[in-house]
C-alpha cells in the first residue's frame, strides 16, 4: 500500500545551505569542449552549479541549516526528539551521520538518530518517516537533514554538467487538527543500475585497479568510483512513472490538480522536468525550478527550490504543496503538505 | 500521422545539432557528429510527447538509419 495519510503533524520550517564556491558548465571547462558544453547546457537547463570545497561535506551544509533553523524557530535543542539524516553522502560509511550531527548540534542523548539511504526521491519519504513517528504520538518535533554533496561522486566538478551540493533542514512538529498531510511512495529495484556507484560496497569492495581512470569521449578521465548514469534508462523511467504518481495522489488525496499552490519537482534535468510538466498539463508558474543556477542537488533540489522560489509566496500566507522526488534506487514519490506559518530563512551560503 | 519530412524536422530540433546538417531518409544515424547520449535523451522524448510510444536506449542501438528511426516511432 503505497497511499498513506498523517493527520497531527504540522510543517513548522525548513532552511537551506549551499556552499559558496560556483561552477559554470560553459565558461569553465576548456575552450575546445564549450561549444558542446553550450549544446549541453541548452538541454539539460543548467547553467552554474554549487560544489564543496574538499574539506566541506553535506554534513556541514546541514549543519548550517540546522542551526539557523532551530534558532529562527526558536525550538530549544532539548526539544528535538528526532534527527533523521537522508543522504547518500555520509561522512563516513560507519557509523551515521545523524549520530554526529546529534553531537554537533547540542541535541540531548534522547534523541533519536539515525539515516536514511535515499537520493533523487527522498524528500517525500523522509517527510512520511519523520511524519509518522510524530502522527503516532510517540514524539513532539523532529529535524530532518536532507542533501548530497553529488558533485564529488565524478571526484572532478567540471566531468559532470549535472550534480551540485546543498544541505537541507526541515522541521515537523506534533499539532492536533493540522492539516492532513497525504504520500504515495514507490520504490523499483529492478532499475538500481540505472544510477550506481559500482564501487566500494560489500557487493564490490574498492581495490587498487577501481581507482585508475580511462579517458573518456568527452576528455574528461572516468574510474570506476564514479557514479554511472543511464540516461536514456532514467528518463524513461522519470518521464512514465512520475506523472501517474501525481495523479494517483491528487486522486487518493481528492484534491483537484487546480487546488495545489505549487507543484515542487525533483530537478533532474530540464528534458526530464518540461516533458513531466507537460504530460500533467501544469503551467510554468505552478512548478518553480532553480536547475538554470543550482542544477540537480539529489533529494536536497525540492528544498533548494522552496527555499529559494517560494520562500515570499510561503511567507505571505497559506499554501498547498505537491512534493515529487524520483530518481536512484528506482524510486519515486509524492506528498501533499499544507504549509502556514512556517519557518523559512533565507537561502544560506557557506 | 507525420510524413518523413515533417518527422526530420522534428527529429532535427530533438537532436539539437550544433551546425546545420543535411538528412535524408539515409542518413545513418551513427555517422551524425551529435548523435549522443543527449540526443538519445531528445528523441526518447520526441517519441513520448509527439507519437506516444515510449521507446528505451535498447531500441535505439538497433536502428540503422533515420528512417528506421521513423518506422519505429510512426
């Protein structure tokens, strides 16, 4: 049964951090590869990209957006019951990178940490998991700290025109009488090559010989620790199973198409995202999109295009939201959240 | 149903090529200096939205010419 609803659970914030440093698609690469590049970047809609420094990981970047959201909510760090990690971009592969940040955040030892596994998809299914443990009564509030640092799965920023970095907050909390929140979640791992790091697990443990690089086609030098992407399988699967799903959901929910404010996408690539728009019929201004400067940051690109799209609109007054992530695992989802009177500081840059 | 001329131009914009390029019927799909896993990517949406069939990057390695290309999404 993928179709579920949370009643009691309030949306109370959500903050976003993307480090500092730009990377542009065209102007950054060598001269012989841009005219390809701007072929590229006419498609796929991403101009610029944010990408972390080495020493910086998606942990710091939810860190930041942690802070800056418990403080601007005025939660006191003793409050939070739960703090639950989404990423594919741990600090170490043991132990979680919730337990850390617990730690770094000054939560007491009675919160519950621990992360989750889930890219492109995640933002709904953290919001159903957080969401569930709160609507069952057994806690009040609860961070979920969402992002990648997907740029450094190519190791070198420019190899790849897609990925960007960005870590992400969002705050639920317990509140008789909120509105019902209202999820359908897919998971398909029959498609779970279609994008993999096929190194460095259990199933292929990292030996010397993945680290050597081929040169590629496109001049940029590839291993075996680089994250492979099936295009053509992706935008298959993203462009069939998507819109279905947010129908099934609008049904499920008996909400008309006309009803939601805004319709916040995974941002994929620009091909993926227009053919989903067109296929449900929705107008550009219903579906923000932030891939021309922040381009695909995995799980954490709803966020980034809340926080940096809709942060006014939301600020302003009442607003229905329809949630969609899809991509790695094969997995795909959707979530219909009423949001007042939330939190949402501005976009932070570190 | 689109003729062969009216399926080219549509190809044309779907592949996004850099420099204008003459096609025919012919043409094989190969020997085009774009065609790559972007046009790939163009002509599986261009086989959705115009023709609605949807077509995988299995389909595409078995097609020779673009008039292959045109009895598989036509």
């Amino acid at each position: 049964m993928a179709t579920s609803t949370l009643k009691n659970v309030r949306f109370a914030g959500m903050a976003t951090c993307v480090p500092k440093h730009v990377v542009h698609n065209v102007n950054d690469v060598p001269p012989h590869l841009r005219s390809e590049r701007e072929r590229l970047v006419r498609n796929i809609g991403i101009e610029t990209r944010r990408v972390c420094p080495d020493w910086q990981c998606f942990s710091d970047l939810a860190y930041d957006a942690a802070d800056k959201l418990l403080n601007d909510l005025q939660w006191s760090r003793d409050e939070v019951d739960a703090l639950i990690v989404v990423t594919q971009s741990p600090d170490y592969l043991v132990p979680a990178t919730a337990i850390i940040l617990q730690d770094r955040l000054g939560l007491a030892h009675s919160t519950i940490a621990f992360d989750v596994n889930l890219g492109c998809s995640a933002y709904p299914f953290a919001l159903q998991i957080l969401g569930s443990m709160i609507a069952s009564g057994a806690i009040k509030k609860g961070l979920i700290l969402l992002g990648d640092r997907s740029s450094y799965k190519h190791k070198d920023p420019l190899k790849d025109p897609l990925f960007s970095d960005a870590g992400t907050a969002t705050a639920l909390e317990y509140q008789e009488g909120a509105p019902p929140m209202y999820f359908d979640l897919n998971s398909d791992g029959s498609g779970c090559k279609a994008i993999i790091v096929p190194v460095g697990g259990h199933r292929n443990p990292f030996q010397l010989e993945h680290g050597i690089a081929r040169k590629g086609d496109d001049g940029f030098w590839r291993s075996d620790l680089d994250l492979i992407l099936d295009g053509p399988a992706v935008i298959s699967f993203s462009t069939q199973r998507v819109p279905p799903m947010v129908e099934k959901l609008l049904g499920y929910a008996d909400i008309p198409k006309e009803d939601i404010d805004y319709f916040i996408f995974h941002q994929a690539n620009r091909m993926i995202n227009e053919t989903i728009r067109k296929k449900l019929g929705l107008p550009e201004e219903k579906t923000p999109s932030t891939l021309r400067e922040f381009g695909n940051t995995s799980g954490a690109s709803l966020p980034v295009t809340v926080s940096v799209r809709l942060r006014d609109a939301l600020v302003a007054g009442k607003k229905r939201l329809l949630f969609c992530g899809f991509g790695v695992g094969l997995s795909w989802g959707g979530a219909i959240v009423d949001v007042e009177d939330a939190i949402f500081p501005e976009l932070i840059i570190s | 149903m689109d003729n062969i001329d009216t399926f080219i131009e549509k190809f044309i914009t779907a592949v996004d090529f850099q420099e204008a390029v003459e096609i025919t019927p012919d043409t094989v799909l190969k020997d085009l200096p774009e065609w790559d896993s972007l046009a790939a990517l163009g002509v599986i949406v261009l086989s959705d939205m115009e023709y609605g069939k949807t077509i995988t990057g299995e389909h595409l390695k078995q097609v020779t010419t673009v008039n292959d290309l045109y009895q598989l999404l036509t």
